[in-house]
C-alpha cells in the first residue's frame, strides 16, 4: 500500500470537516506515530472520514479503516472509494454468521485478525468501528469480539478510544443530504487487554472507554 | 469595490471606529501592566480577549461594507448559517426533522438573503412567517414522528425567525430608498450595529464598573440595572451624536437609538432564557472556539427587524 494520500482522500476530508464543523480533543493521549487501533462508535457515514481528518497528515498517510465487505463491494463508486481512496481493509462481515459449525466459525475469525494483523504491518494504524454497524447514537451497542482478538494478536499496537458525538444528527443511517451542525471528537486514553481478562469483560471495558468520553447530552 | 470609500461621512464612521479599537486595546495593556502578580487576572485577561475578538470583527465587517451591498449580504448570509448551525446543534431534534433542517439550512435560509439581493421585498417580509411557517410543521408530519412534534415545530420555526428572518432585516436595510439618501444606505447599516453593539459593550462596562443591583438574576446573572441604564443612555447619546450620518435628525436619531438599545437588551434576554431552558451554559464551554456567533448577534436579531419597519414606515414613501 502507498503511503501517499489520495487527493479524493483529502478533499472528502475536508468537506467532512466543513460539514461536520468538529472540534477534535485529544483528552487521554497525543498524536503519535507509533502503531495504533483507534476504536470508536459508529452512527454516520461521516465518522471514519472525520476521525481520519483528525489525525496529522502523516498519520493519515499510515492510518486505514475496517470496513465491511459486502457494503464497499456492491457498487463501483463505493469500491472504489474503499480501495483506492481511502486503502480500507475490507473484510467479510456476515462470514461468520454463515459459517456451519463451531470449527468453522474458528477458522474464519481467524482468518479475519489475520486479515487485520497483516493490514497493521509493521507501519500501519486501523480505524475500527466495533459495533460492526451504525446505530442511532442514543446508545452504544454491544463491541464485537474482533478488538479482543486482534488486540492479543498484535499486543505491541496501542488501543486508542474515541468519541464521535452528533454525527447521527449530521448525517444519519439512511439519509444522503447532511445538516451542517456542530460535532465533537474526543480521544481517550489507551487501553490494554490485561494478563488473562476474558473476551466479554474486555469487550465491554473497551465499550466503557468510548463512552465515557460523552462531552454532552445523557451519559 | 472600494466606492464606499469616496463618502467622507462613511470614512469619519470607520475611523470613529478604528479609534475606538485603538484606545480600547491602549487601556486593555495599561490594566494588563498595572495588575498585580498574582491576583486574580480573569476580568482582565476576558476583556482583553474581548477586545482582540472586537478587532477582527470589525476589520471582517468594514471588508464586507467596502465590497458593497453584495459584501454586505454574504457576510450576514453567513452569520445567519453560523448562528442557525449553533442554535440547531443546542436545540434537541430528533431524526424525523433531518430533511426540514436540510431545507432551512440550504434552501430557506439562503433563499431570504437572495430576496434581498433581488430585492423583493413584498416576497422577502412573508416567505419565513408565511411560507416556512407552513412547511415546518408539514414536513415534520410527513417524515411521521409524533413525539413532541409541537416542541420540535416550534423550536425549529424560532430558529429560522431568529436566525434566518430576524437577522437578515440588517442588510435589508439596503433595500430601503430613503429620498435624499440615495447610496449612502451602508451608513444605515453601519449605524444599527455600532449603536447595537456598543450598548452591549457599554452595558458590560457600566455593569462591571458599578453593577449592584441585578435585573434578572435567574435569566442572566450578569446583568444589573446599573449597567443596563448606564449602557442604553450613553449607547444612545452616541446614537444621537452619529444623527450626521444618517437621514434622521438628532432628535430622531435619538430615538431610534433607545429603541435599538432597548431592542438589543430584550433580544440577550431572551436568548439567555433560551440558554438556560437547554441548558447550554454547559455546551457553550465545550464548542468555545466554534460558538459565539449567536452570543454576539442576540442583541440585532430584535433590534434588527424593528429598527427597518421603523426606518420604512416613517422614512421610505
């Protein structure tokens, strides 16, 4: 993958700025360049632009979003913005759900943190909607177990999470048209898998980080 | 561009202006300088920040004049999207209102501040009251959300009369034909927000300097009775005194500018009740940098719209 930035990549970035007029606080770490997995929670098409146009450009040169498959394939424009715009990982979000035995479910979610293990390289950072879909922004939902596992895969990558407030109010599920109102983005202090925690209690401890971060509005 | 420049009368108001500034910032270092180390330096430090902000303001609101009217209209087009962004942001919506606040953002509004450019004015005075007054509430009905339709209606129509309809009687005042006073309309303009702004500034400077007597507490505690009569007599005896720039004279330019005052003292009011009911004085904090606009423009969306039916009911034929 190129280090380069698309220049699509950076202009949808600055219009997702414009529109989304966020104001970006870095409230329990820095800007860095070492290896990251930054983890947020997901209600627009806008978050992944927005939290990548946060960063420093030469982070955004290094930093790539998960995104799902089977909805950045369906159609040339969203391939395209996906693969060539954006270098997002694409991975195979309903797999698991069709695989048919327990064996089976093991192979492929292996095979998913691996996609994710070699996507991290030795350079990268990833941008990760745990959730696995957009939600309405009244509440977090449950993470899917994809953090954990690669969390422990690649220890040495710096869980970082973050907040994105009034999204799901600038450009909701289901709408094309954004309302130009005011958002927030707060970053958190990493986190890490402790020695022998379980999937669930991390995964919810993870779901914790984020939302803590709420600046407004019910906690 | 730059014609502005060729009215005598309107330069005398810039450098008016301009040495304000001057000796605003002059007195801002001198307090700086004379405090002691160590003492508490947030009044100071405020004012000073108020004054850095008061430079740029002016020097965005001359460009804007010096352009002409079209400067004049975009300037206070984007003021009204800025002040619409942040009070649409406070104010609790829900999803069912999304495409109505896509149309007030990027057809309504915008759609006003064209009619004055137009210069329409038949059309201008009803399109919000009249035309977006009706499409509101039926398109909130069309997307299907009951809940507190009537709340959300209500508070995104006083949005738009606020911000879109309220404010952008400003620039409207170019409009106006005033016999006698045929292209020199900035100078009106100029006028309705140098005595707006300055009885505000005058109100916070009489109110800190011997403000007791609190007016409404519960609204906003920072404004006394002292500093409300000290700030609206001598915003308007500096109305008054500007009588030679516009078409009024001194007596009529005297009350237009305690209405103004008068005008700009309601309109912070209300849009510190406004603050207090959602509970912004939270979120005010956390958006510093981007809000404000709407802080500051609380005073003209009163005295704006009030200032032009006056002025065009006792001045236009």
């Amino acid at each position: 993958m190129s280090e380069r930035i698309h220049p699509i990549a950076s202009l949808l970035a600055a219009i997702a700025r414009g529109i989304s007029g966020v104001q970006v606080q870095w409230a329990g770490c820095e800007p860095d360049d070492r290896q990251r997995i930054y983890f947020a929670n997901h209600t627009s098409h806008l978050d992944f632009v927005v939290l990548w146009s946060a960063l420093p450009s030469e982070l955004r040169a290094v930093t790539r979003p998960i995104a799902a498959k089977d909805y950045w394939e369906e159609t040339p424009l969203r391939r395209y913005l996906a693969e060539n715009v954006f270098h997002a990982v694409l991975l195979e979000r309903g797999s698991l759900a069709k695989a048919k035995s327990s064996d089976e479910t093991h192979f492929v979610g292996r095979h998913l943190i691996e996609d994710m293990a070699s996507a991290l390289g030795d350079k990268n950072s990833l941008i990760l909607f745990p959730e696995g879909t957009r939600g309405t922004g009244e509440k977090i939902a449950p993470f899917r177990s994809g953090l954990y596992h690669l969390a422990l895969r690649r220890p040495d990558a710096e869980l970082v999470p973050a907040y994105l407030e009034n999204l799901n109010r600038i450009l909701p599920k289901g709408e094309v048209l954004p309302v130009p109102m005011l958002s927030l983005l707060t970053f958190g202090k990493p986190i890490q898998v402790a020695p022998g925690e379980e999937k669930d209690i991390f995964l919810e401890r993870a779901r914790e980080a984020v939302s803590s971060l709420r600046r407004i509005g019910p906690a | 561009m730059f014609e502005a420049l060729r009215d005598p009368k309107l330069v005398w108001l810039f450098g008016g202006v301009l040495s304000l500034l001057v000796i605003s910032s002059v007195i801002g270092n001198i307090l700086r300088n004379r405090q002691k180390p160590g003492a508490s330096r947030t009044t100071i430090d405020n004012l000073n920040a108020r004054i850095r902000a008061w430079w740029k303001m002016c020097a965005i609101f001359t460009a804007a004049i010096l352009v002409g009217r079209v400067g004049s209209l975009i300037l206070f087009a984007i003021i009204s999207f800025l002040a619409m962004r942040e009070y649409m942001t406070l104010v609790p919506t829900r999803r069912g209102d999304h495409r109505t606040l896509f149309w007030s953002f990027f057809v309504i509004m915008p759609l006003q501040y064209y009619l004055i450019g137009i210069q329409w004015y038949g059309f201008f005075a009803i399109m919000i009251p009249v035309l977006a007054f009706v499409f509101v509430p039926t398109s909130i009905a069309i997307a299907g959300d009951t809940e507190h339709f009537l709340e959300r209606a209500a508070k995104i129509q006083f949005g738009i009369m606020v911000c879109a309809y309220c404010l952008s009687h400003a620039p409207a005042l170019l409009l106006l034909k005033i016999p006698g006073f045929e292209g020199q309309d900035a100078r009106l303009l100029l006028y309705l927000v140098i005595v707006d702004q300055m009885s505000d500034v005058l109100q916070y400077v009489w109110g800190k300097l011997i403000g007791k007597h609190k007016i409404a507490w519960r609204v906003s505690p920072n404004k006394t009775w002292e500093g409300f009569l000290g700030g609206v007599l001598s915003a308007t005896a500096l109305g008054t005194a500007l009588w030679w720039a516009t078409p009024f004279t001194p007596l009529e330019s005297a009350g237009l500018s305690f209405t103004i005052c008068i005008l700009g003292f309601c309109g912070g009011l209300v849009m510190s009740a406004i603050k207090r009911d959602i509970g912004i004085k939270d979120f005010g904090v956390v958006i510093e940098g981007h809000g404000g606009i709407l802080d500051r423009m609380d005073s003209l969306c009163f005295a704006a719209p009030i200032f032009f039916h006056l002025v065009r009911y006792y001045f236009v034929p």
